[in-house]
C-alpha cells in the first residue's frame, strides 16, 4: 500500500467524495470566466500588451478540471503524478481535512518520495 493510499485510509477519506470535492473546488464558475476574457481582451489590445498580467492584476483563472479517476488510481499505486495534478489532490485533501477539523498536510506528507512525473521537452524549432 502506497503513502497516498494509506493516509486516505487512516484519514477515512472515500476517493469518490475526494473526487467529487475536487470538482468543485477547480470548477471555474463566473468569475473564472470573466478573468479569462479579461487575460484574452488584455492579449489583443495594443495598449496592454507590453504590461504583465501582474500589473493589470489579473489573476490566473481556474482550469476548471478536477481530478479525474484515473489520476487518482496512479496515486493510490504511488505511480509519478504532474505537479498540477498533485497540487489538485492536495487541495481536495486539505478541504475534506478543513471540515473535519484537521490540521492542513503538504504534497511530501500525501506523496512521499514518489517522482513527479515531468513532460516531453519541447522540441528545438529549426529556424
């Protein structure tokens, strides 16, 4: 039994509420969207696109993806997991924890000394 699967069960956190949670919690909703048409509306328009989203103050929105059952089946087998993913499970985690009344865990604390899973390089365009 992998480190994630263990404090799952030692917490009694069911993995269908987890991702039920994680939905929610990742949904965007209206103010993502709205964020996400201003990021838009601040690319196209010539007098801001010198400026960071930093200095017009816009956040970055929501992906609007929990956490699918897949994901969450390489977690419960300890297989590599991307940062975003296991930032997700972490989020979801700390909320179930939040209601109980528990204290807030990091990533080292759910995932262990399992590898993050890292992507292909970008290939070198040949210009």
């Amino acid at each position: 039994m992998g480190t994630f699967q263990q404090f799952l069960t030692e917490k009694q956190i069911a993995s269908d509420a987890l991702l039920r949670l994680s939905r929610q919690l990742e949904a965007q909703g209206s103010d993502g969207r709205a964020l996400a048409r201003k990021r838009t509306s601040k690319r196209r328009d010539k007098e801001t696109q010198g400026k960071s989203y930093t200095e017009l103050s816009l956040a970055k929105p929501k992906s609007g993806r929990g956490v699918s059952s897949q994901q969450l089946q390489a977690a419960l087998e300890d297989k590599p997991l991307p940062r975003k993913v296991r930032g997700k499970l972490v989020r979801a985690i700390n909320a179930v924890l939040s209601k109980k009344g528990g204290a807030a865990v990091d990533s080292k604390a759910l995932f262990g000394d399992t590898a993050i899973r890292s992507g292909t390089p970008a290939k070198k365009s040949a210009s």
